[in-house]
C-alpha cells in the first residue's frame, strides 16, 4: 500500500509538471496518471485499494470544502450575494433541463419509450447541475487568481452541490414513480433533502465554533494546524456518520472560521493550505485510479456525448443569464460561462447513491456514463477555467510576499542611480553629496568603478565625535569593509537572505569584475514587497 501510495504521489506530481510544461493545468496530468495505473489503465491500483482509501479521498474534499469555505467572507456575500443567487439558480437549473430533455428524446430513440428512460434522464439531469469544487479551485489556486470572477467562481462551486442535492431528491422521487418503484412520500423526501443540507450547516457551525474558540486561546502555529486539521476530520466524519452532506458541513466550517476571526483567519488557511499539496495530488490521482471506462457500448457513448453537450451548453447559458439579470461584472458575464464544467466527487457520489437505489439496469448504466463524463470534464474543464481567469486579467493577482521574493532578483529592485564616492574624494565634497540625497549609505569606488567599501551617515557621524577632523580626511578613512555583495542576478530570496544573516541596512550589487552597479536598502526590499501586494490588490478591485 505505501509502495503504491509512492507511486501515485510521485507519478502524479511527475505528470502534473509535465502537463504544466504544455501549459495546461497539473490537475489534468494527475487524472491522466491515475487513469494509466488504474482500473482503465495497467491496474496496478485496483477496487481493493481504492475502497480501501475511501476515507483518505473524505479527508481530501474536507480539507477541499474548507479552503473553498474560507473564500466566502461576509464582505464577498454583501457584495456579490445577489450574484451568487441569480448565477446559482439559472446555471443549475438550466443544465438540468437542457439534459433531462436531451437525454430522454435521445434515450427514446436508442431503447424505445421505456419508461426507465425517462428516470435515467432526471437522475443525469440533476447530477448535470453540479460543479466539482476540487478541481475549479486547484486551478485558480494554481494561477494565484484574484478577482470578481475568482470570487464568483468560487461561490458558485460551494453552492452549487446543494441545489445538485435538492434536485437529486426530487429526480429520485420522480424517477421512483415512474419505474413503478414506491417511494416512502414526497413528505419523506422534502425532510430528509432538509436534514442533508440542514444538518450539514448545523455541524459545519458547531465545529467552526468550537475551532475559533481554540485559535482565540492558543497562538503556536504547529498547534493551530493540529486544531484546524483535527476539525475538519471532526467535521467530515461526523457528517459521514450521520448521513449528512459532508461537503456542506466543511465548507460552512471554513465560512464560520473566516469570518468569526477575520484577524487570524488569513494565517490558519495558509497553514492548512501549506499541508495540503500532497493529498490533492493523491486526491486527483485515485479520481483518474476509479474510472472504469470499458464495457462502453455504442449507444451509451451516444448519452455521454448528448450529457456533455447538453451539460456544458446549459452551464454557459445560465451562467450568462444568471450574470446579466444581476448585473455582475463585465469579466464574470464574458468568461463565469467558461468556468463550471469540471465535474468529479459530486457527481461520481450521487450516481453511486443512485446505483445503490435503483438497483438494475438504470444504476449500472447511470454509472458509466458519469464515469465516462467525469473523465471527460476533468479534461476539458481546468484548461477552460484558466483560459477564462486568464482573458479575465485575473491569473496572477493573488500572490503572496513568498512568491514576489522568488520571482524578482536584485536588479528588479536595485537602485542604479545613486551617487558614488570615490576612496580619494574629500570630506567636503562627501558632504556636498549628502547635503544633496538623502541615503543614509553610499559604496565607495576606485576611479575605475570596482567596490572599496562604504560609507555610511552614522559612520560620518562618529568619526566627527572621535576624531580631531583638523587634517585632511579622504572616503577612504571613512569606509568601512564591505561584508557581502550581490550580482544583478541574484534572486530576491537570496538577497535577502544574506542582508538578515549579516544584519545588513544596505546591499551592494556588483558585476563579475566587482564593479558597483547598485544598492539594495532593506527598507526599500520591504517596501517593494508591499508596493508590489498593493499594486495587485489594486487591480484586482478595478476589475470588478
């Protein structure tokens, strides 16, 4: 088991970089690589292993739930809340729909008017309307997206499997009564799609509670990871365990979070999100593992293109209807259209539920044409989203202090006009310099240009108070040694590393012949970084 678990860690990762390389999003190398080592593939992975980590891929989608939670802030619902409800119904509803009708016609005419057909056309109609949070967040997590449509994106996928649930209930119900098989009542199903969704909010709450009481008490940031991780397996088992929705749970768990300590939230979603890129790799990896693609005939071939179509053309147009009549941003109507095709755990848990229901040929056939699709709108959905955060002017936005330092080098930020000091200049004409600029250091040169040392304010300063200042006082007497340099290369990770090794204010950069080129301020690195969030932030606002 651990063998394996290596394999599809390490293979994944391979095939999500390679996949990187081609510029199409990791997550679609992870599926590739679970799908060649499993049930489609060389079997290496098979049922037993994949039961077997069944809790390992509930682990996954909560920690999933509560990242995706934790982007529903209450500033975001007072913003874009009528948005969200516009969006949410007419890109669900439509799919819905547009499939049902689509697949009963087509179905009709492959098997006749069975009335089984019709039943299978509400059950693919209702799992239809769901998006796969997991996948559409990795992406935009991936291209550090920020923005109206990141925001939209992002509500849309954490609400949009509770109306898939809603409207699996009632398909189920219908699909009950038109197979001839007996319901337990309408009255039964409209309370137990309540306790699913009710029950859910209940322990998402009570456990968010429950988590914001700890960080409140406790500041160690290895403790609080322990805190927020414990959580959500509180969370995520529980749900489980009383067959409620688990997805609803977290993510109510990380909306609680977010906004009960808006102050320490930021640091706990980046410590969990720091543990999380191993499990997503082995998350995406078995969702390819479990795709079992053969025995497909032709006429089931022919309802996973008519799902496809009708599915991906009924999110495109409910997203742009729901975008218009609320009135949403120019970039979310253009590109939210784009945006929702990926489907995976939703929908692969509801066709299970259905098998497990309607237990003939309607569940197995169910079965495989939501396989069938998944692997399909795994594919095409993460490159579609990107191409949408990217023509939005969203990608990029979202980065943090971490990712500016390992992008930028010192000659980003160098400053390449400062006044030079010669070692055989004299104190006065020093002083003229100063008068003049307002550094408080200065590199000191030959003729020639090459680095000598530095002079500094506070040095000046003290070699007045120590030292009779009668006699002729050159740079040279005034310059301290230069402890390190940079090149116009070194990347700003490094830079900064070697200014709080030595403790330094001020940074020489010079070339290959120790020539000075420029000068890096610890003041002006953080400033930088700052101006750098700011700018970005900034823009991303105009968008919307």
């Amino acid at each position: 088991m651990l063998l394996l678990l290596g394999l599809a860690l390490f293979g994944g990762t391979i095939g999500g970089r390679l996949f990187q390389k081609f510029r199409i999003p990791q997550v679609v190398g992870y599926v590739i690589i679970g799908i060649l080592i499993g049930q489609s593939g060389l079997r290496i992975v098979n049922d037993t292993i994949i039961e077997t980590l069944r809790p390992f891929n509930y682990f996954a989608l909560g920690l999933i739930g509560f990242m995706v939670g934790g982007e529903l802030k209450k500033e975001v619902f007072s913003k874009y809340g009528k948005h969200f409800l516009y969006i949410l119904l007419c890109e669900g509803i439509t799919p819905f729909l547009l499939v049902t009708v689509s697949i009963g016609i087509v179905g009709t005419v492959l098997f006749g008017a069975a009335p089984f057909v019709w039943a299978l056309a509400l059950l693919l109609g209702s799992i239809a309307s769901a998006t796969d949070p997991a996948t559409t967040s990795f992406v935009l997590k991936e291209y550090k997206t920020r923005g109206p449509l990141t925001t939209n994106i992002l509500g849309i996928v954490a609400l949009d499997d509770g109306l898939a649930l809603v409207l699996f209930a009632v398909a189920s119900s219908m699909a009950d009564i038109l197979i001839g098989k007996r319901s337990a009542g309408i009255m039964t199903d409209v309370f137990y799609t309540v306790y699913h969704m009710g029950g859910a909010i209940v322990i998402g709450v009570l456990f968010g509670l429950v988590l914001c009481g700890m960080i409140r008490r406790y500041t160690e940031k290895e403790r609080i990871l322990v805190f927020s991780i414990g959580t959500v397996l509180f969370a995520t088992g529980l749900s489980l365990a009383a067959d409620v929705s688990m997805l609803m749970a977290v993510m109510a768990l990380g909306v609680v979070v977010v906004n009960f300590v808006p102050n320490k939230s930021k640091e706990i979603f980046a410590l969990v999100e720091g543990f999380t890129p191993p499990i997503y790799v082995l998350f995406f990896v078995l969702i390819g593992a479990k795709l079992k693609l053969s025995h497909m005939s032709l006429p089931i071939l022919s309802l996973v293109l008519v799902y496809l179509l009708c599915g991906m053309t009924g999110k495109m147009v409910g997203a742009h209807i729901g975008a218009r009549l609320s009135r949403a941003p120019v970039v979310v109507l253009k590109y939210l259209p784009f945006s929702l095709f990926s489907q995976a755990g939703v929908a692969i848990g509801l066709s299970i539920l259905a098998a497990q229901h309607f237990s003939s040929n309607l569940g197995n056939m169910l079965m495989m044409i939501i396989t069938a699709t998944t692997l399909a709108t795994q594919i095409i959905g993460p490159p579609f989203t990107k191409l949408a955060v990217v023509k939005a002017g969203e990608a990029g936005l979202n980065i943090t202090e971490e990712d500016i330092i390992q992008k930028s080098t010192a000659r980003d930020l160098m400053d390449k006009d400062l006044p030079l000091i010669y070692e055989d200049m004299p104190l006065g004409d020093i002083l003229r310099i100063f008068s003049e600029d307002d550094n408080l250091y200065y590199s000191v040169t030959n003729r020639s240009g090459e680095l000598r040392g530095i002079v500094t304010v506070e040095g000046i300063k003290q070699t007045f108070l120590e030292t009779d200042v009668g006699g002729l006082i050159l740079a040279n007497d005034l310059m301290t040694p230069v402890i390190a340099t940079a090149s116009g290369d070194t990347p700003m990770s490094e830079v900064r590393d070697i200014i709080n090794r030595y403790d330094l204010e001020y940074l020489p950069v010079v070339d290959e012949n120790n020539k000075i080129k420029g000068c890096i301020e610890r003041k002006k690195l953080n400033r930088f970084i700052s101006t750098k969030i700011i700018e970005l932030k900034k823009q991303a606002d105009s968008l919307g």
